[in-house]
C-alpha cells in the first residue's frame, strides 16, 4: 500500500480540524442548554407571576403595567431563542460581512446568567466599526471560548472588559477580551495556542475544564480568516485577547443603538470605546 502523499495529509489534518471544530460546537452548545433552561424558568415566572397579577387588577393602567412586562419578558425570550438559534445554526462557510457588535450583545446574552452567577461584572466599549469579512458562526465561538476562560480565571469574582474598535491603518476590526483574573506566567504565555496545552487544572465548579484544545482551535479560525490573535497577561492582574479581523470593504458602519439594545444585569454598555478608569 502506497504512503499517503504531503497533499493527502494535509486534506486529513483539514478534515480532523473540522470534525474537532464541529465537536467542540457541540460541547458548548450542551454546556449552554442548562443556562439556557434556567434563564426560560426565569422569563417564564415573570409571565406567569404579571399574568396573574394582571387578572387581579380591574383599573386599565396597572392592567396595562402587566402586559407591558409580559411582553418585556416574551420579547427577552425571543432574544434568548435567536441566540441559541445563531449559535447552532450551519452558516455557510464562507466570509461575509458582519456585524461583530451583534456578535458581542448575542454572546452576552447566552452567557448572562453564568456571568451573573460568578459575580463576574461585564463593561463594553462598542464602537461604530466597520463589518468584518468574518464568518459570525466560528467567531462567536471563537469570542464564547475567550470569555468562559475569562470568567474561569476569576474564580472568586471580577471584571470583564470587552473592547471593539477600528483600526483604519490597517484596515482590521479589533475585539479585545479582557480579564483582571490570575493571569498567566511569562514561561506559560508562549505556549497557549499550541495544541493539548493547557494551564487548567480540570473542571471548574461550573463543570468547565481545560482539554487544551480551545485557544489552538481559535488561533486556527482566526487565522483562516486572515487575521491575528495576540495575547498579553501578567501574572496577577490579568490577561487581554485582541483578536484582529480583516474590514469588509466598502461597507459603512452600522447605526449602534444602545437604547433598543436589552443589557443583561451584569453588563454595563458604552456606546464609545472611552477606557475604563
């Protein structure tokens, strides 16, 4: 039997990348369905309690208080479904041009209340930046992945700073990721992208563990996508990810409307990229 060929290997190795890819897309959709059941339960009881509260009432204007919840809440939950639905849903797997703001408020949204149950406080800064030539389904990952291992570098609580801008010089859309957790040594830093390496210990509380798999994985995406992936830390004070993506062109920015936006409770939003105090 003849050897396999450079070409054949390397068709391998593509496909093993996409299978393993795949697989941890499933894993984290497993791990979002308990926060996801929990957020409904939550959306749920609101209906339910203004519902009854709303049966009880005979003057028109706490009658209509009611509604205007219940319909708060049916609209968060709609938002919740989006989500889950964009998370899951097979894109093409081609770049287009997309609206990372909407990336980052989706990916809130997924994981408010893991956020929220951490004690982990969210603040962003969004710019109005250009779309990216990105493919939305693998840089949500990509940005869930960095944000789970923000959150588990602050055990005890913290704060998550996410930041996106646009470098006109260069002609890339920034979204930087960072933490005031642990931090990781200056003998560690080098080698985090490389595959199987990890500086977790095993599962967290939340049952979340380190396979070493998840930065390499998002290294490779970001660089299908012909952009960079950069990492600082100090041990500590904490560790930023900025990821640089290529700015589709000739497309303006979109409108950022903060108020239609629905902040979560452990999320503070700026509509400009000022730098936390």
């Amino acid at each position: 039997m003849p050897a396999p060929t450079v070409a054949e290997l390397e068709a391998k190795i593509a496909q093993l990348e996409q299978q393993l890819c795949q697989a941890q897309k499933l894993t984290a959709l497993g791990e979002l369905a308990s926060t996801v059941t929990h957020e409904f339960n939550n959306v749920l009881m609101t209906i339910v309690n203004y519902a009854k509260l709303g049966l009880r009432q005979r003057d028109e204007e706490s009658r209509t208080k009611s509604f205007e919840k219940i319909l708060a809440a049916g609209n968060r939950a709609a938002k919740i479904t989006n989500g889950v639905l964009g998370f899951a849903r097979n894109r093409a797997p081609g770049f287009e041009p997309t609206d990372l703001a909407r990336i980052v408020d989706d990916t809130l949204l997924l994981l408010e209340r893991e956020l929220t149950k951490y004690r982990v406080k969210v603040d962003c800064y969004v710019a109005a930046v250009p779309p990216a030539m990105a493919n939305g389904n693998q840089i949500q990952q990509v940005l869930m992945n960095l944000m789970i291992n923000a959150r588990q570098a602050m055990p005890n609580g913290g704060r998550i700073t996410i930041r996106l801008s646009y470098d006109a010089e260069a002609g890339t859309v920034d979204l930087m990721v960072r933490d005031n957790g642990s931090g990781i040594s200056a003998d560690k830093l080098p080698h985090i992208f490389d595959p199987f390496f990890t500086t977790k210990t095993g599962p967290d509380a939340s049952g979340k563990g380190g396979t070493g798999l998840g930065l390499s994985m998002c290294r490779n995406v970001i660089e299908a996508h012909h952009g960079r992936i950069r990492v600082e830390s100090t041990v500590g004070k904490g560790t930023a990810f900025t990821i640089k993506l290529p700015a589709a062109k000739n497309v303006p920015p979109p409108v950022i409307d903060m108020a239609a936006a629905t902040p979560a409770s452990a999320i503070t939003s700026f509509a400009t990229p000022v730098e936390p105090a």
